[in-house]
C-alpha cells in the first residue's frame, strides 16, 4: 500500500519560505510526476515525503497514519537519487543488499531477493562488479534494484535519468514505466523535462515557486492548462502567447495557441520566417509576425519554407483564452 | 605528451633533480654504512682499523637494544592508535555545522604548529610536572598522590605527547576525506535503514580507508625518528625505560662519543624502517590505488 496524503505542508530554510504550503494526495500505486523549472521545490518536498528534510509544519501522512516527524527508514519508502549514490566500495549484489542486511534479514533471503531484482533489472551478470566499473545506465538499474528489493510501500526518484544521455534515457523511461506496470506500486518522480513527466505520469503535478500550480493527467494539463505558467510549461514547443489587439479580438487579455495548432499557408498573419528547423517528421519554424511577436509553428513532415520566407498563418486548433492574472477563461 | 622528442626533454630537465636526490642519499648512507664496520671512537683518535660486525654485534648483545626497539614500535604503534581513532571521532565532530567553525578548526590544528621540544617542555612543567604541574592539582584536588608521569610512566607519556602532537595532522586529513563523501550516499544509506553507527561502519569508514592509510604511512615515517620530545622529557630513562632506537644512537653517538656503533644503529634503524614499510605497504598498499 502506497497513499500518500499531504495536508498543509510548509518548508522554510530560515527566513527563506520555500515551499509555502501544499495539499496533495497520492493515491496507491499511482505514477506521480513532480515536474517545474529549477528552484521550484520539486525536490523539497520529495526530500520533504522521504523524511530527509524536517517540515516546518503540516502533516505528512502515510497509509493514513502521521509520517511528519518519522526518521526516513520508518516510513517504508525507497529513493532512487540523481547521483545514485550506490555504495562505490560494495559489489553489485552488496549494494543491492544493503537494505536488506540493515533489515536484519536472514542470508539465504537476501540473497533470493537480490537475484529476483537482478533478474528483472538484467543486472545478473554484473553483480560481482562494483558501481565504478559499470556504465551510466547500469548504475542507475543498481540504485533502482536497491530500491525495489525492500518492496516499500512508494517509490521517490530525485530526476533519476538527467545523468543520462538521450538514447539511454528513453530507454530508461520505458524500463522504469514497464516496471510500474508491473510492480503497481505508487511511485513520485521529480523531473524538469515535461516530456518525461508527459509520457510516465498518471498525474502531473505542475510546481512553480514552491506552489501548485495545477494537478491532473498529463493530456488533461495539456489541453485545459488552469493558467499561463501550465500553458507555457506544458508542450514542446512552448505555446504561443499572444497579448493585445489580436487577444481582444476573443474577449481575453491573453491568448494561447499551440505550435501545432497553427496552419501555415494561408491566412490573416503575415509574417517572415526566421530559424527553421526541420527534423524530417516535423519542421519547427519562427515567424516573426508584425504586432504578434515571434510566434512558433510545429508542421507536420517537410513544409518547405526556409529563413527569410514570406508566409502566411493561420490558427486552426484550440484558442487558450487567459485574463489579466494569467487564469484560464 | 609522449613523442620522442618530449620525453628525451623530460628526462633530460629531470636529470639535475635526480642526480642531487641519489647523491644526497647515496653519500651519508655509504658513510654510515663505512663508518659502522671501523673502529672510531673520539675519545681515542689514534686507535682506527676495520672490526667487522664488531659494532653490530655490540648492539644486538646489548640489553637496551632490545628495550630500546621495543619502544620504538610501542612509540609508533601506541602514537598511531591513538591519532587514527581520535582522529577519526574528533573529525566527525568537525564536520557537523557549527557556528565557529574556522576559528574552531584553527584551534584544534593549532598543537601542529607547536615545535616538538616545546611541547614537550609544555607537556613537562605545566601538566605532568609533580608540584606545579596540571594533573598533580588535579590529583591533589581530589585527595590523591600526584602521579609521577615521567618517572613511573615514562614510556606512556612520552606516547602521550608526542600523539598530542600529531593528533591534529590526522584530524585536519579526516576532516577533508569526510568532506568528500557525498551526502547523497550518506541520505540513501539513511533511507536504507542503516543506524548512525551502521552508516560509519559500512560508508563511512570504508570511505576513510585510504585517509587511515595516508595517515599511517606518513606518521610512521616521522614517529620512527622521534627524539626532541624523548631528549626534553625523560632523557631516555629512567635508566633506559624509555630510550627508543633514534635515542640509543644519540647516546653513542654524543654521550659515548663512538661513531662506528652510533653508524651501526644508524644502519640497523634503516633496516627496521624499511622491515616496517614493507609490512606497511603489504598491509594497507592496495588501499592508495583505485
């Protein structure tokens, strides 16, 4: 069992408030994504559910009972760090059963359990290697099989695949989804990659500042972003937003169009096209448009415009509408 | 960096520095080694000749000889027990986020700075002497006999200063090596369950190996030769209680005014010394690569 229940939770460093007060709750064996630009808090409050940081106040609760004030070892979570930390003088297998020796738990078990969480992670050839021998990515299915083979009752991963190269990365992502898939226990993962927080989530949380900015699924966020910062922080490439005439023209203070949803050909905006960028399945350009700004535009395939073009766009998608303080219409 | 012509210039800018090391190492020990089979005494000039294994055979059927190696290996076995786990406990201390910080650490390097024979003055008059002495105030405080310390206890206190004196350099090289553990794996340790104590036991310590080896290593070297403190404090006595290797050739060297022993002790201490890095570097070697 993993539900996780956060009720007014405050962390100050000193006179510094970083994390102002948050209300949250994790369901069992849900894929939480924590994701917002550097300095947002994301890690506090992981570091804050794992117990490695004290809260200042509020109540962390774990399977219903009152986590605050327990040292992390008695709050049955397991954390994957961004450096791994593994143990560099143990062996494989040592690392991966150092949780379990700390447990108290009989040789032959640990040694069952440690081959279970090898096999699965395909780590069985290495376990007599030690972490400096191993490559980026083996090292962090080490500090995963470490995690997995106390069967906590949460998983908490610290951004675990920003060490990584990008090949090794998507792989990584699809290993860490699969093994949610089957082991179903809930896990929260801190990230600063929307992309990475779109494809594993069942639910985002958007954190700016130290607040939520809004929770939900991943299209959920994509489609009806609650404000501007979601709007903007959600999708590759960045929405398009659009303030002035043009917004009033829908009744809004702010309008927000997706790069996607922006036709090129023709069209009431007129403008010149700056970097292009074509990656054979998309073309990403930047038009400069007169009284609009630069506005992105993600086409499909090959569009066949090049720097300095004259073109013609139009918005053929759904308009975000926002008011003056950035909330959704 | 390894064209031809660049290593004949490196061999060829190293050669000078080379050089002077060997002849600066060559030159006193084959004269010691020369010295220690002649007869060469000050006192009687005229009489020289070669004798063989004479000097050496004086010195191991001496009865302070043994004593005297004895004290040296309890000098430098007692000195690096006692700087290794203080060392280790005091560091863990320095290492906790305290106001005062580098005032605080200045202060507990300060004894390094202390030249030997001064600190064993220090150690003599102020603490251990009898009547004005620290320790007999103490003693007398609580209804006690002062204890004589350098007269029933040469050898321990002697041990005493001189670790007093090397306690800081193992400190400040814990200190650094602590410093360079990452937090992170001291966290994950954390949320593995691990104890404050399994956590020193099973990444801490292991983490320190290789600052233990560097410490016993270099305070070998030195702690081999140590003579200041024992010259200050007890002179090597009573009787030869705490005359350690360094001290006996000193007293046959200045005292007995005879050269050719003196250089046989001389020979004899580069032979242990190189007996004990041998086990040394046997021992914990493996330890400085990786």
């Amino acid at each position: 069992m993993g539900k996780i229940q956060l009720t007014k939770v405050r962390k100050a460093f000193g006179e510094t408030e970083v994390i102002p007060g948050i209300d949250l709750a994790i369901e069992d064996g849900e894929f939480v994504v924590f994701v917002g630009p550097s300095g947002c808090g994301k890690s506090t409050l992981l570091r804050l559910i794992a117990g490695l940081e004290d809260t200042t106040s509020g109540v962390i609760e774990i399977d219903g009972k009152d986590a605050t004030n327990l040292p992390p070892a008695k709050r049955g979570l397991a954390m994957v760090f961004q450096s791994y930390a593994l143990y560099p003088h143990m062996t494989v297998r040592k690392n991966i059963a150092f949780p379990l020796k700390m447990a108290g738990m009989p040789e032959a078990e640990q040694a069952a359990r440690v081959e279970r969480a090898a096999k699965v992670l395909n780590l069985t050839s290495y376990l007599d290697r030690r972490p400096g021998q191993l490559s980026g990515g083996q090292r962090q299915r080490v500090a995963i099989g470490r995690a997995i083979v106390r069967e906590p009752a949460a998983f908490l991963f610290d951004e675990p695949l920003s060490n990584l190269d990008a090949a090794l990365r998507v792989g990584m992502r699809q290993e860490i989804s699969e093994l949610h898939q089957s082991l179903k226990t809930t896990m929260i993962y801190v990230t600063h990659d929307q992309v990475e927080a779109m494809t594993m989530a069942d639910k985002i949380v958007v954190l700016n500042a130290g607040r939520i900015e809004q929770v939900g699924a991943p299209l959920e966020l994509y489609n009806n972003p609650r404000n501007i910062f979601v709007a903007g922080f959600i999708g590759s490439p960045k929405m398009n937003l659009i303030e002035g005439p043009e917004a009033a023209k829908h009744d809004a203070h702010t309008i927000g169009i997706r790069p996607e949803h922006i036709s090129v050909g023709d069209g009431p905006w007129e403008g010149v096209v700056g970097l292009s960028e074509h990656l054979g399945s998309d073309s990403f350009i930047k038009v400069d448009v007169p009284g609009l700004g630069i506005i992105n535009v993600r086409g499909p395939g090959e569009l066949g415009v090049h720097h300095g073009d004259r073109i013609r766009l139009a918005p053929a998608g759904k308009i975000h509408r926002f008011d003056d303080k950035g909330l959704a219409l | 960096m390894s064209t031809q012509s660049t290593r004949m210039a490196a061999r060829f800018m190293v050669a000078p520095s080379v050089l002077v090391l060997l002849v600066w190492m060559i030159v006193p020990l084959a004269m010691t080694a020369y010295f220690s089979f002649r007869l060469y005494r000050l006192l009687s000039p005229d009489r020289t000749g070669w004798v063989g294994f004479n000097n050496y055979v004086w010195f191991f059927n001496s009865p302070d000889f043994w004593l005297a190696l004895t004290n040296t290996l309890m000098l430098v076995g007692g000195v690096l027990v006692i700087t290794v786990v203080l060392g280790i406990l005091i560091a863990l201390l320095l290492d906790q986020p305290v106001k005062g910080q580098g005032l605080l650490r200045i202060l507990v390097i300060a004894p390094f700075f202390v030249m030997p024979p001064v600190a064993a003055s220090i150690w003599e008059n102020l603490f251990m002497h009898p009547q004005n002495g620290l320790f007999a105030a103490l003693a007398r405080g609580f209804g006690a006999q002062p204890i004589l310390f350098l007269e029933s206890y040469p050898m321990p206190s002697v041990i005493g200063i001189v670790a007093w004196e090397w306690l800081p350099f193992a400190t400040l090289i814990f200190v650094t090596a602590l410093q360079s553990l990452s937090s992170e794996q001291l966290e994950a340790a954390e949320m593995d369950g691990a104890s404050a104590f399994n956590r020193f036991r099973y990444i801490i310590l292991p983490h320190l190996t290789r600052a233990i080896t560097v410490v016993i290593l270099i305070q070998t070297i030195f702690l081999l030769g140590i003579f200041g403190e024992i010259f200050t404090t007890t002179q090597g006595g009573p009787g030869s209680a705490s005359t350690t290797l360094p001290y006996m050739i000193f007293k046959q060297a200045i005292a007995a005014k005879d050269i050719g022993r003196a250089a046989a002790g001389g020979i004899i201490a580069v032979i242990l010394a190189n007996i004990v890095a041998y086990f040394l570097m046997r021992g914990l070697g493996r330890h400085l690569d990786a």
